[in-house]
C-alpha cells in the first residue's frame, strides 16, 4: 500500500508541532513525515537563548525540547543540515540541498521568522550576533568568554531587554540604542517611560529616539562602536533585538499567495488561500486580531505551537481553526515585570475604536505583608459598552503574570464591568483583599457608568 506523504520545511516549534500531531491522529499505517532543517537541531527555545546566555540556563541541551532520535521512534524522519531549496506547487514536490526531489500529499511551511536588519554599514563585522538560534547563543556566550565588556543592544523589545538584563548580569556595560521613543513599542508612552526609568536604575544606559547610522569597525573588522546622529557607543558586542520578519523568500518564489502583512495567507485552518495542499504556520504565517479580526504578523513561540497543532490536525482528519491571537506577551528587566494582552491606545485608535484608558498603582501583596512590591495596570475598555479591549501591567515580583487572567477576560469578551465582579483567589501573601486588576476594572466600569 502507497502512504500519503508529509513533508514540513522547518523543524522548530511550528513544523515539529504539526508533524507530531499528524502523527498522533493518523499513526505510522498510511501517513509517511518528513521533516526538512536547513539548521543542526530542531524543537529548541528560541525565548530560552537569553537565560542560557546569562547562566540561568546552564547547558544549551536543555533548550531542546526533543531530538531527531525521539522524533525517529515516531516514524518521524527529520533531516537535519538540509535546506528546502525550491517548492514545485505544479508538481507537488519540494527540492533539497541534498539533491532530493521530495513529492508531497500535504506541505506544511514553518520556515519561521528572519530577524530584523537595518540597512546600515558595518552590521555583518565581527562581534554583531542575533538572537535566533542556538548557534547565536553559542556565538554571544563565546564573546563573553573572550572578554568582552561593552555591549551595544539594538532593539528594545522583548529579546533586546532580555539580553540587556543579562549581559548587565553578567558585569557587562550595557548601552540601549532605540529608535523609538521607548522601550517596548507596543506599551503606551507611560508604561514604557517605567520600563525606561527601571534601566537606568538599574545602570542600564537606553538611548531613544536614534536609529543607527553605522557599525564602526577597527582594523582587524571587529565592531568598535555604534554610531547614531546623536552620539557615539563603544562596543565589542553588539546584539540585534529589532524584532522577527517572516521569512517566506522560499514560499514567495514558488507562488503562495502572501498577505497584506507579507507573511503567507491562510485561512483559520492554516491553509494557503491560494494552495488548499499547502499549509504554513508560525512566524512566516500572517494570522488575525482576535479583537479587531484585522490581519496581523505576531512572532511568538505560543501561537507557532498552536497553529501547528491546527495544521497537523487538519492533515490528520481531525477539524480544527486557529481562533486569533491578542499578541498576550510577558517579560522581565532586572525586578522589573512587564505584559500587555490585547489593543494599546495607537492600535485602539487605527482600529477605530473609541475607548477610554484607567490606570491604577497598588501592590502585588497585601500592603502590610512582607515583600510587597508595586504595580501599575492600565486598561482600555470600549466606550459605551465597556467591553476589554487592552492591558498593560509593570511592576514588581509576582506582577507579569496577572496579565493572563486579563488576557482570558479580553478573549472571553467581557466588560470591565463583568470583570471586576469575577471570583478572584486572596490571601495576604499572594495579593491584597481586591487584586489590583480587579480595582482597574472596578475604576473603569465606575467611570462608564459615570
């Protein structure tokens, strides 16, 4: 009997999930899966590279959620250092580097996401690193062992503060360069001048409002410095933490349609709209708001896994649709806590919304008890009907992951005013008697019943 084959390009969070879950629904009888990885591992944390960079994480091995040898006792074959060079949609088949012409019943595309470059000179000296793959860990980690000191992050996003707060852990001296007004361009002006002022704090220099103009370079090639129009920063490490692209070169040449966001279009079931056999997910898929329904790019690890799940469903015979996302996102500087779900004040107002904000400061704890720490939550709700639409939270230890009970109240399509009377848990040492997103909402549903 002929099996129907699977072929995934990318074996990371998104390809692997959707090969797994193929497997599980269909067994080993009449489905055959290969997996092609241009790279040397696959199923690894990309989020984990900062903390392995920084020593919280001590072995790299850690970061690998399963080997090609597990994959394999599934009848999973991965390989690995092979590059998918060319998809034929006509013929339903992919070319590899290693000379293989690969014919497929089901495609799924998860050739993730590419970092973010600026055009500048100097960006591909020696000592400028990404944050991508194990390989850029290994690489930055090597620096360090080297003895660099001076560390230029480009970037203020959730892996530019991250390699900020450890390579300042690890003694380094940290400049932030942004061209943004703050860091965290999704938080609104206020919470992000927290986060700011939390840096320099902490002795983490962050410099705004400065796109790079160059990387400078001494005479052996080797990053000396980054120049902007309003300063110059010494370094021999610079880190790029400008963000993830998708990266669909491969998609884009063989014909699948893209979006308007320029990732590949799909539908909920993570189908190309314009190739039903073809599926893409993760970072090189465009997805949509979940509050808004406009199409969005949003690079996470949470929604790769989950849309490869869909797709693997879908292969396998089970229904399944990918229900949106609300960009919910959680990181840490130093003490700092910082997450947002959902709409900020800009995307509010480019959605056409008119809404109204409530910021509330309190404690994480009850305030007699010890360590309690502060904490700032914003929320924007809809005029007039006072539905969620955003949250923002910044404040100490035990503050980030409120934003999830937040984040279900948004998804569940709840008022400020529903919200606030939900059956939250207390005791002193976890928060005080009305946890402070629950006094957010109470402010903000007194304010729309004026």
């Amino acid at each position: 009997m002929t099996r129907d084959r699977l072929v995934v390009i990318g074996g990371d969070a998104a390809g692997m999930s959707a090969a797994a879950q193929a497997r599980r629904l269909r067994g080993a009888g009449d489905l055959e899966i290969v997996v092609v990885e241009q790279g040397p591992d696959v199923s690894y944390s990309a989020c984990g590279l900062p903390y392995w960079v920084g020593g919280e994480v001590p072995d790299r091995d850690l970061l690998i959620a399963r080997t090609p040898a597990q994959f394999a006792a599934d009848d999973i074959e991965v390989r690995l250092g092979t590059r998918a060079e060319s998809i034929d949609l006509t013929a339903g088949s992919v070319t590899t580097s290693a000379g293989d012409t690969l014919g497929y019943d089901s495609l799924v595309v998860a050739t993730g996401g590419r970092p973010l470059r600026p055009d500048v000179p100097g960006l591909d000296a020696d000592g400028v690193h990404g944050v991508h793959r194990l390989a850029d860990g290994a690489d930055i980690r090597a620096a360090l062992a080297a003895g660099a000191r001076r560390a230029v992050v480009l970037g203020g996003g959730y892996i530019g503060l991250e390699m900020a707060d450890v390579l300042h852990g690890r003694g380094l001296d940290v400049t932030v360069v942004l061209a943004d007004p703050f860091p965290m361009a999704q938080l609104d002006a206020e919470m992000g001048e927290c986060v700011c002022k939390a840096m320099g704090d902490m002795g983490i220099a962050v410099q705004t409002e400065q796109p790079v103009r160059e990387i400078e370079v001494d005479a052996d090639g080797a990053v000396a410095a980054v120049r902007t129009d309003e300063g110059r920063y010494p370094a021999d490490l610079v880190v790029l933490g400008l963000g993830m692209g998708p990266e669909v070169a491969l998609a884009e040449a063989a014909g699948l349609r893209l979006g308007e966001t320029g990732a590949v279009e799909v539908d909920r079931t993570q189908r190309s709209r314009s190739h039903p056999e073809v599926f893409a997910a993760g970072d090189c898929s465009q997805t949509y708001s979940r509050i808004t329904g406009e199409a969005l790019h949003v690079a996470l690890g949470t929604h790769a896994n989950k849309q490869g799940w869909v797709a693997g469903s879908v292969i396998g015979g089970r229904p399944a649709r990918f229900a949106g996302v609300l960009g919910t996102a959680l990181t840490k500087v130093g003490d700092l806590e910082i997450a947002r779900t959902g709409l900020c004040t800009t995307q509010a107002e480019a959605a056409g919304y008119d809404y109204r904000t409530e910021t509330i400061e309190g404690t994480t704890k009850a305030g007699y008890y010890p360590g309690a720490e502060p904490i700032t939550v914003k929320l924007l709700s809809d005029r007039g009907s006072g539905r969620l639409l955003g949250a923002q939270i910044v404040g100490g230890p035990g503050s980030g992951k409120r934003i999830d009970v937040l984040a279900t109240a948004i998804w569940a399509g709840l008022t400020a005013e529903e919200f606030a009377g939900s059956d939250l848990s207390y005791a002193p040492p976890f928060s005080p008697t009305y946890d402070p997103v629950l006094v957010a909402a109470r402010v903000a549903s007194r304010v729309e019943q004026g």
